[in-house]
RNA sequence: GUGGUCGUAGUUCAGUUGGUUAGAACGUCUGAUUGUGGUUCAGAAGGUCGUGGGUUCGAGUCCCAUCUUCCACCCCA
C-alpha cells in the first residue's frame, strides 16, 4: 500500500483542544443567554430531505447545498440517458438527501411536523454545524457552526425588541465591544420600491443598495441604472439611503418621505414600536442603528431584519435575521409568523481571537495534576487521586515517572493551574505539596485543605 | 460557478539570472539541574521544496495539469 498524504476536504477544519475548549466556552455563554430568555433546546438531523431544502434560499441557494448521493446501484435507477440531461437536471434522480444549509428551515420543517405537540408561541435555540458549497474565503467555511434562536406562533414585536436585548447581552457577556445591530424592514424595501417606481422589483433594488457600504452611492446608483432606473427615480433615492441623525430623526423624515405608501409606513411604525419595547425593558439602544439601505438576508424575510457587524469592518457580518411570515406555509402549515437570529461562532471567534478576548483559564480541564515519582509513591498517589476526583476535583496523575521537569512542563503545557508533589517526603507524613503553577507558590498541606483550596477555587 | 493568487522543517518565513550538501527564527527533544515548569546557556533531531508530468547536462527556481490557501465577483454566518 502505498503511502497517502491526509488532507481535509476544502473549507473544512480540525478543532485542536485549546481551540475546542474556547469555542465550547463562546458557546456556553450564548446558551446561557438563549436559555436565560427563555429558549428550549431543539436538534436536527445533519441531513434532510432534498424537497425539504430546496426552493428555500433562492436558484444561488440551491446551488450552494452538499447533496447525498443515494445509496445502492443509483445510475440504474436514474431513467435518463446520460449524455442527454445536464448535471442539474441529474443530481434530483441520483440524490434525495442533502446537508443540512442552516438552521432555520429544518426547524420550519419540525414545527410543521410536530404543530400538535408544541405549545405555541415556541422559542427555541438550536447550535449545530451547517454546510455550504460555497467557495471559502476568510471567515467563510464549507462546515461551520450556527447558533440560532427563533420564536414562532406570535407576530408580536416584543419579539424583535428581545433578540435586540439579547444580542447586546451577547456581545457583552462575551466583552466584544464596537458592534452596531443594523436593522431594516421589509416593508420599507417593498415600499421604496414602489416609491421609486418599480413596484414589485424589490429583490433587484436589495442586491444593488445592500452594497452601499463597499460601493458608495455612485456605484449603486451606476448599478441601478443598468436595470432601468431613471435619472429622477434616482434623485428620489439619493435622500433616502443618505439619511443621517439619531434612529428617530431618519424615521420621522422617512415618514414624510414616503407619504402615503402604505408598506413603508407599516414598517416604519413597526420600527418604532420595537424601539420604545426595548426603552422600555432598559434596554440599550446605542449600539442599535436603523438603515434603510440594510438589505440583506434570505428571501423568506418580510418584517423587521437584523444583522450584527464589527464596526472596524474586520469581518462580514457575525449575525442576522428577521421576521418571516409565511416560512411553514410551504410544508402545509400557512399563517405562522416567526422571527429569528443566527450567531456565526466561527466569526465572533475570529473576533474574540484577534482581540484576545479570551479568558486565559479556560483551556484547561484539569485543576491539578499529581506527579509520578515511581513506585514507592504510587499507592499513596493513587489514594489522593481518588480523594479529589471523587470530591469533583478534576484531577490526573502523570502516568510515567518520568524526570520532575518533563512533568511540571506538561502541567505548564496544559494550562493546568496546580501540582501536587508527592515523593517520600510527602508519603512519609501523609501530606502534599501544592504548588499554584500561576505564582510559582507552593505550600505543604493535608489532602482535605487541598481539596477545600481546589474546589472553591473553581 | 467566474477571474486572480499562494504553497519550502511542527509553525512563521528566507532561498540571487536555473548550478555542488536547501537556511533562519520560534517550537520540539537532550543536557547544564537525580524534588520543581515559565527565564537563560549548550547541543541534537526534524525536508521526496503541495502532488503528478514536462523542459534542461542540471529544477525549490521555468512550463503544463491537479489539489490546497487567500482575494475579488456572486452570495452569505
């Protein structure tokens, strides 16, 4: 046989333990805020049915999901002649499952599912890892993790105000500072896009002023002309996604602006409501800005949308959502209004890492590790071994006795905070030495002083 | 999916117009120190130069293909 290098499919990533250990800490203190607003756990397969995914995130969507090819003699079961038919058109008769895309629609599909059971309205939040074929770049991976909560069953707008609380708990339970949660709605886009003349065209007016931001006005105006907007349609525009001021001076303009437009004005008002629940609630608003030009997000949104970026632009967005009213409707189950948000871990990682945000103790499990000095120290040691772990102590002993430097360096390595020494000494007097790797003290006590140290120093 | 870009030790990177034995730093291991990690000093190990072809007397260096990385577009967490 011969040799094979290993190698990891593109976009995809191992987690060493201290990445492991940080990434299980970020996701923590966000289930804890989840669970703090009153969200329930839910889990879905990594795989769902094709049907149940496609048609869901528009052509380009479709195109970015892993499909699963069927198992078995599959080509036989294909009635087509191959040279005939275009991949596209094959890929539905040779795979019927495909990967989970995010976490929104299997969670449309399991509401469906079980409407009998659920006590509506239904919050819950559900991580798990979702899979794009998207071409990586930075802080775009082909497997990365979402954390979502969404509520459904109520079109109340207290809703939005509390994902607006949670992500500013979020981000300062985690200590990331110079964020702004962007929001739009819309109603406003569907709105404007009558108000400048293009009724219905609302998706091609999203793609062009979404890019405000990378492009400035002239290339979205340059943009917009090339899909047939007129020069005056454009001079409309111009003071609308140029609006400057507090969120309450660009609503009370955009309500003059738009007059009578009835979709505009739904959501402008809804915007205001959603601020005054979260005045209301105390909640923080100076990291809230309204947008006009903020577009972005899957089709399926129609109220209030959201997204969560780095001031600095160090990184796409690290969330996004909105309202959707209509998201079961496709699996048979019309008038269920929700509305939701997804966290990207792996970019407030990115975040956390760069900014060193990072608490330094959390890369270790062990507390303590015992050194091995050899045989005539190993019954005693085992003894304390036991003492701690079965105090809750997370405690191992070094497995060699190997020479004191390559074990007090392992301890060192690891991140674990204490050593307890025990050679003859210690066994002699039935004692240990405890020694706090952090400030090189070190102190000779009874195993029960250890244990009553360690664990409250949890 | 379109266009571009990168790949040399575990890691970050040098490597001249193609020329003998491919270097450094950090990390790792060993010793200075047989009961003490982080600092210091001495030494050692570690490479099919992403992979496969080609040009050449000779390729890390040039050409082609392929994989990967990163970037722009599209879209998105």
């Amino acid at each position: 046989m011969s040799n094979q290098k290993p190698s990891l499919p593109k976009g995809t990533r191992d987690f060493a333990p201290k990445v492991v250990h940080k990434r299980n800490y970020l996701i923590k203190v966000i289930r804890n805020v989840f669970e703090k607003f009153g969200f329930q756990p839910l889990e879905t397969p990594t795989m769902e049915n094709l049907s149940v995914l496609t048609g869901k995130y528009g052509d380009e969507g479709d195109q970015l999901i892993f499909k699963v090819l069927n198992s078995g003699d599959y080509l036989s079961k294909a009635n087509s002649n191959l040279a005939e038919i275009t991949s596209h058109q094959l890929t539905p008769q040779i795979a019927d499952k495909g990967l989970r895309y995010d976490l929104t629609v299997p969670f449309a599909r399991f509401v469906v599912m079980n409407r009998n059971e659920i006590t509506f309205p239904f919050r819950r939040y559900q991580i798990q890892p979702v899979w794009r074929a998207d071409r990586p770049q930075k802080g775009r991976y082909r497997e990365f993790m979402q954390c979502d909560a969404d509520v459904v069953g109520t079109r109340s707008l207290l809703c939005e105000a509390e994902i607006i609380m949670m992500l500013n708990e979020i981000m300062s339970a985690l200590g990331i500072e110079g964020y702004e949660i962007v929001v739009n709605s819309r109603k406003i886009l569907t709105g404007m896009a009558t108000y400048l003349g293009h009724p219905g065209e609302e998706s091609a007016l999203c793609v062009a002023i979404d890019k405000l931001d990378k492009i400035g006005t002239d290339g979205v105006f340059k943009e917009l002309k090339e899909i047939g907007y007129k020069k005056l349609e454009l001079n409309k525009l111009e003071p609308i996604i140029e609006l400057t001021g507090s969120n309450k001076n660009k609503l009370a303009k955009l309500r003059e602006i738009f007059g009578t437009n009835a979709p505009a004005q739904a959501g402008l008002v809804e915007l205001e409501a959603m601020f005054s629940f979260v005045e209301n609630m105390k909640g923080i608003l100076e990291t809230v800005t309204f947008d006009p030009s903020l577009a972005r997000g899957l089709s399926y949104y129609t109220g209030i949308i959201f997204e969560v970026k780095m001031k600095d632009g160090s990184i796409g967005s690290i969330s996004g959502g909105g309202r959707y009213d209509n998201l079961t409707g496709v699996f048979g189950l019309p008038d269920v209004s929700g509305v939701g948000i997804s966290l990207g871990i792996d970019r407030v990682y990115d975040v956390m890492e760069t900014r060193n945000l990072f608490p330094e103790d959390i890369t270790s499990t062990t507390k303590v590790l015992i050194t091995n000095f050899g045989k005539n120290e190993e019954a005693y040691a085992l003894e304390q071994l036991n003492i701690l772990r079965s105090n809750g102590v997370a405690a191992e002993l070094y497995p060699d006795a190997a020479k004191l430097k390559k074990q007090m360096s392992y301890a060192n390595n690891l991140n674990i905070p204490f050593v307890i020494l025990i050679g003859s000494d210690e066994v002699a007097n039935k004692n240990l030495t405890l020694k706090n790797m952090n400030t090189g003290e070190q102190s000779t006590l009874s195993i029960s002083e250890v244990v009553k140290k360690l664990a409250q120093n949890k």
